[in-house]
C-alpha cells in the first residue's frame, strides 16, 4: 500500500494535517475534498493572471491579491474570470483567466489567496495548507520586471528510483523566500512532464483509483480487443501486458512495436512502455497524481493479481513511488508559487512521437493508436497548453470544452466521432509554441508536431521543424537584442552521441535509439544552423533544453566571425531521471578524446561552421563535462542576455556551476 499521509522528512511543514480527509470508499461522495489539485501559477503579467485548479465540484471562487506594502483587494471569480470545465461526476478543471484594471507592482512579494466563497470562506491555508511555506498562511508570487532569472527542468518520472528535481527546489525557494527579487522569472518546464508512455504498476494502480473515485468521463474504443474505457480497465492484460490489447489484424504486430517495444531499445528509452496510457481520464488522472499529494488521499494503491515476475516489479515500483508521493506536496508548492510555463516533448504523449515519416503513417493509420496519441494530446492542452497562451490554444480550447460539456450531459461519456474529428483537429493545429515578451524575449519552440520528413526515405529521422516553422521561428529574432529559446531537444548535443545515432539511422533503425537531434536531418539543421547566421538575428542567443537524461554548457560561436553571435546551449535534465551512469560516463571519455574543440572530426560534422567550447561543472571528476543527477537547472542573465551565472541544483543536495572556459571558443 502506498500511504500518501507519510511525513515528508525534508518538509516539515508539508505534511498531512491531522484533519485532512480519510481514505474515501466509492459511494462516499462527502470525504472528497473541495481541491484535488493546485493552484498552478501559469502565465502571470502585471495586467493579467491565469491559474489552473481542479476541483471536485464547481467552486465559487475570490481570488485575494495582497501586494507587499499595499492593502490586499479581492475579485469575485465568475463565469467570465473562471472557466469550469467537467472532466468527470467529481472533477471539474477551473481555468482562471483574471484581466486587472491596476497594473500590480513589479519585483515586489505578492501574497494571494483562492477563497471558496460557499464553504465558510475557506483559505488555501483550510484546505491545502501544504502550499504555504513556514510562517505564512498564503502562498506568494513574484512579477519579474525582466527574464533574466529563469529555473528549467525536464523529464520527471515518477518511478525513476531518485529524489525529485522540482520538490528540491522548494527548499532553494523558501530560503530566499523574504527576498523576491532573487527569485526566478519563469519556472520553465521544457518537456516530459508526464510520462504517458512509462507507467509504474503502482502509477497505474492509483490512476484506476481515481478515475473510480472521481467517476471520470468515459469513452467508446475502435480497433481495440475491448469496447470501451470500463472493459480497458477490467481486461486481464491491462497491466504490464497492454500491448495484447491491440486487435490481432495485418499491422499489429507493427503497432506493438511502435507503442509497446520500449523495454527492447537498449539505451535511450522507456522499460515501462506495457502500461502505456490509452484513454483521456487515465491521462488526466495521471496529471492529478504528479502534481498534488491531494488525490493520493482517496484511496489505498493494492496489488492486482500479477504473475510472479511482476509482483516483484510491482513491489519495487511501489517503494519508489511512495517516496515521490512523500515528496509531492514541496513539489505542488513551487507550482503554487513561481508562474510556470510549459512545452511538451515525446513522453507527454508517446514515446519517439513522429520520429519518421514512417512512425506517423502507421501510428495515425489505425483507430485505436491515434486515439492513444489523441487522448494524451487532449490532455496536455488542458493541464500544460492552455496556460502558455490561451488566446493561442482558443480555438481547440472551446472544441475541446464543448466535448466535455457534451459528455456532462450524456452521463459521463465522450462521443466516439466528436472526440476523433477533434483529435484529427489537434494534430493539425499549428500554434503550440508561443513567445513572451520582455528583457530579453522568451521563445519557445515546437519540436514535436511541425516536422520535416525525409521525401527520399521515410524510416530516416524527421528534421524536428520544417522549412515554414523554422522561418516563424527566424521572423521571432529579427532584429531583437537578445533571445532565450527554449527547445526541449538540445540544438547542440553531445557529438559521439548524435554519431552513434546518426550510425543506427544510416542503418534503417533510427527507433532503436531514439535518434532525435536537431542536426539529424541535414535540410533542418542547415537551415537552423543558418538562421543564427543571419545578420538581422540577436548578438546573444541563450538556448534551454533538457530531453537526454543529464547537463552540460557548452559556449558556441561561428567561425570566421569576429563580431558574430554568440550562443549558449544550457541543458537541464531530468527533473527525476538519469542516464545509466557507467554508460554516460563512457559516452563523455569517448567524446572528450573523439570531438575535443580541436579535433579534425569536427570539420566531418553538420555543425562545422560552429565552434563549440564545453564548460567543465565545478564538482565534476576531472575532465567531466556531462553531469548527471536529478535537479533543476537555473539561470541567471546579465544585461545583455548573456549568461552570467549557470548552475545545477542537484536534487541530492548540491549545487553545481558551470563556470566560463579558461578560452573564449
């Protein structure tokens, strides 16, 4: 049984009241509390403030603002401030989108509080007290006048056997909690948020839970061996043997390869992928059950009738899993305190999501795998897209309530054809990456749904932005001082490592190793490469990724350009993963001896024009340019957008910092 009423040992003041709910059965509506999960700061301005909650009724809400030296003001949080949209009998997401009249102040503390108007006025400090620091009865939040302190992450697995990157940063966050202006400008969450495709039996487990307890929406399935969403969950296989789900029709077993073939790959990929997520509430209970300590509360997590083998899998998840629910509630607090923006990348969805052309047709030519594909992207414009920028997302975002709204009406179900025709719709819609204004401008890209696919062979790996997003992308820098750009896949990777997949895609087995990486298609790169070349484009470009599972810096500049621009790539991962150690380890000896900055092999590569100097992390052994370990990145820029500090902090206690080279590159 996982407990999630454990104190948290790093927090004290994060653990579960004494008053919190008990452990609810299926009937018991009144244990179920007002706030499953949130609030979740999004994108914050002066002028504008949205948060993202999810309760289990419609809640009448008054958002209090209490700006430091300044008397506090409410707002009455109603139909035109506060979308309630239903996701099931007992869950109802509420969208807060507040437009205010008085700018608030800048660089200042803001505390806040969400009051449920009909249940005695009560505070977050009744009903979520975990989200306030020490000493303090409301969580608070900070405007940032310009971008130049931003926190980055990526790649949190729940069941990664690891402290978790984004719970550590509460610490660093409630020391400095008297002091806004050290505080960073964005929490950037720059991809696999959730891993939809990686799923702990234990994870699974409590997502079945949930959807019980919170009676989720359910959904018809085609091309599938059951029916609907209840027989999906009924189904003997539907835990670590999902892929016999799958009809046995001509392309199956092509199927089971795309979407259950993870634990054959032998280095870069999932070793879960036999309880991929399938339907809409398994993804949606997924988010509630990584983002709040809330949910886990409802229910007790058992072991379901396993054979042997994953019985003992079962248990060593499950361990591991109660230690990520003991740290969730410091991990909801940095949700609740830093404005927090978001890009998806292949695990949100489904892992190696539109590698090749190849993957896409067979992938999107079945009913029940593109709805697998569909399900997930639904969920991620409601927990992660809507946030970024939500005039963006409108249009898919009202298509995408009038479904929920329909299926309130129908006694908890989604229409089968109104659910496809939107997700037909999601995977065309072109507008997930967005920019924010500011000092210096934020541009966050779309690596994921925008692709250049290969004419000549499609089982070659897809550029990760075709010709017409690229050029977007380029009319985003014209002219501009300097530019932060957020990528979930770095643009300059680790060479031997690009190598070695560019090796398996001249192969014909690109899936083996995931080869993702921005110089992987020779049309992208070129152009990619070319636009930090342009004249027009900023002197400093600062580049945040995360996506392979350690960090490193590296400062870049072209060649033969004595005034030319300069760019940063600063990686970040995972928030909770790692790459095996011995492996990388190996991986960063080759790569220093092979591709050191003056080695011949670099004029063999697509990036020649680019020279690149490596930063050493300061606790690093000697030589060691790769740092691995789960935390979170942060950043700080000087004036001019460039870095003046770049550090790591490690979730086992460290903080590491990756000074300048001894040389400019």
């Amino acid at each position: 049984m996982i407990d999630a009423g454990q104190p948290d040992p790093a927090a004290r003041d994060a653990t579960i009241p004494d008053n919190a709910p008990p452990a609810a059965t299926k009937d018991n509506d009144t244990a179920l509390p007002d706030v499953l999960a949130g609030p979740v700061l999004r994108r914050l301005s002066a002028q504008r403030l949205r948060i993202w909650l999810v309760a289990s009724r419609r809640l009448a809400l008054r958002l209090v603002l209490a700006p430091d030296g300044e008397p506090q003001f409410s707002v009455a949080l109603d139909d035109t401030h506060c979308r309630q949209v239903p996701i099931g009998r007992h869950a109802v997401i509420h969208f807060i989108d507040v437009p205010l009249k008085t700018p608030l102040p800048q660089d200042r503390r803001i505390d806040y509080d969400l009051v449920i108007d009909d249940t005695d006025d009560a505070t977050i400090a009744d009903w979520a007290p975990h989200l306030c620091h020490t000493g303090r009865s409301r969580p608070c939040f900070m405007l940032a006048s310009q971008q130049r302190r931003l926190m980055h992450g990526s790649c949190r697995r729940p069941h990664y056997d690891g402290p978790d990157g984004l719970a550590h940063a509460d610490g660093w966050l409630a020391e400095r909690i008297d002091t806004p202006e050290q505080w960073p400008a964005w929490l950037l969450m720059t991809g696999d948020q959730v891993y939809a495709d990686d799923v702990a039996g234990p994870m699974l487990v409590a997502i079945h839970r949930l959807i019980e307890r919170l009676g989720l929406v359910d959904e018809p399935l085609e091309g599938a061996t059951v029916d609907d969403s209840q027989a999906l969950y009924r189904a003997d296989g539907t835990y670590y043997c999902r892929q016999q789900l799958l009809p046995d029709i001509e392309g199956g077993d092509e199927l089971r390869k795309r979407f259950f073939g993870g634990v054959r790959k032998p280095v870069f990929t999932s070793a879960n992928a036999y309880n991929h997520l399938m339907t809409f509430s398994e993804v949606m209970a997924m988010y509630l059950l990584v983002w709040s300590p809330t949910p886990w509360r409802l229910f007790e997590v058992t072991p379901p009738s396993l054979s042997d083998d994953n019985r003992e899998v079962f248990d060593d998840e499950a361990r591991v899993i109660a230690d990520f629910v003991a740290s969730l509630p410091r991990a909801a607090r940095v949700m609740a305190q830093l404005p927090t923006l978001m890009i998806f990348d292949d695990h949100d969805v489904t892992d190696d999501w539109n590698l090749t052309a190849d993957w896409e047709r067979s992938a999107y030519g079945h009913p029940f795998s593109r709805r697998i594909i569909g399900n997930a992207l639904l969920a991620y414009l409601l927990c992660q897209g809507w946030g970024n920028d939500p005039e963006r997302v409108a249009t898919p975002f009202a298509e995408a309530i009038k479904l929920l709204d329909d299926a309130e009406a129908s006694n908890g179900w989604l229409d089968g054809d109104e659910l496809d025709a939107l997700i037909t719709r999601l995977q065309r819609f072109e507008g997930w990456e967005y920019q924010v204004p500011g000092t210096p401008k934020l541009v966050v890209l779309d690596t994921r749904t925008r692709r250049w696919r290969s004419e000549k062979n499609p089982k070659k790996p897809s550029g990760l932005m075709d010709w017409e997003a690229l050029s977007d992308f380029q009319q985003e820098l014209m002219d501009a001082g300097s530019v932060v750009i957020v990528s979930p896949a770095p643009m300059f990777g680790v060479k031997l490592i690009e190598t070695i997949q560019k090796l398996f895609s001249l192969a014909g087995k690109p899936l083996l190793v995931d080869a993702e990486n921005w110089m992987a298609h020779r049309g992208a790169a070129s152009v990619m490469l070319n636009i930090f070349r342009h004249s027009r484009t900023p002197g400093h470009y600062v580049i945040l990724s995360g996506d392979v599972h350690y960090s490193f810096v590296y400062d870049i500049r072209i060649r033969q350009r004595r005034q030319g621009p300069m760019l940063w790539q600063i990686t970040s991962s995972g928030l909770k993963n790692c790459f095996p150690d011995s492996l990388l380890d190996t991986f960063d000896r080759l790569n220093r001896w092979l591709y050191s900055p003056r080695s011949p092999l670099n004029w063999f590569t697509t990036r020649r024009p680019m020279a690149v100097r490596p930063r050493d992390p300061d606790r690093a052994k000697a030589g060691e340019r790769l740092w691995n370990g789960s935390g979170i990145g942060l950043v700080t820029l000087a004036p001019d957008g460039s870095p003046e500090d770049i550090r790591q902090l490690d979730a086992r206690g460290m903080e590491v910092t990756f000074p300048p080279p001894n040389k400019s590159p």
